[in-house]
C-alpha cells in the first residue's frame, strides 16, 4: 500500500517520460530484429512485441524459446504463455524491453544472428 501511496504522488510527467522511454528500448530491439528479416508483431499500445517464428524454425514456442536463449543468447517467453487477444500465439514468441540499455544492446548484436535463419 505504501508504495502506491508513494507512485500516486509523482507528477504526470514523470509517467510519461517512463512511457517514452520504455516505448524507445521496445522500438530500438524491435527494429533490430526486423532487420533480421524476423515479422514482428505488436501487441497494440503494450510495450512488449511478438515474434512470428513461421520463416524461423519449425518448431513449437516453447522449443524455440529454449532454443533462443541457448544458442542466440536472448531469452523469449512463448507466445502460448500469453493472454493477448488476436495474436498467433503458438506460432510467436514474446520479446520484452524492459532491460538497460547497454543489455538490449547486446541482446541486438545476438540478434544478428537470426539473419542466418531466414
């Protein structure tokens, strides 16, 4: 209770520096693995993304996932973990930016690597 006691008294423009910033980190790993040649799909407003694994791999998303975090480097959740509406989730898989931006950094460099695959 306290800490929301706490975010309530900052002012709205704090919020919305938040919002651009977290929407800046989504589009900066977003771009990067569009130009893997990966289709990324956003998840309207949200500040996360999705990742259509059709050109990728034939595998199921939670394979993949694994596969991603143990031979690229970039942990991904599987798009059947999600409750977004209207998505492909059992052929995606979900990216997150809420990371520094010296770790989306490097997590972009990993990324290159996908340019193989398609």
């Amino acid at each position: 209770m306290e800490a929301a006691a706490i975010g309530y008294s900052y002012p709205d423009s704090y919020y919305r520096q938040l919002s651009d910033e977290y929407r800046d980190r989504r589009d900066f790993l977003a771009g990067a693995v569009a130009r893997s040649r990966v289709q990324v799909r956003h998840a309207g407003r949200c500040l996360l993304f999705f990742c259509r694994l059709l050109a990728i791999s034939k595998d199921d998303d939670v394979t993949f996932a694994k596969w991603m975090t143990r031979e690229i480097g970039v942990a991904t959740v599987p798009g059947s973990s999600s409750t977004a509406p209207a998505l492909p989730r059992a052929r995606s898989t979900r990216v997150s930016r809420l990371q520094a931006e010296a770790t989306l950094e490097k997590a972009v460099e990993k990324l290159a690597k996908l340019k193989q695959l398609v």
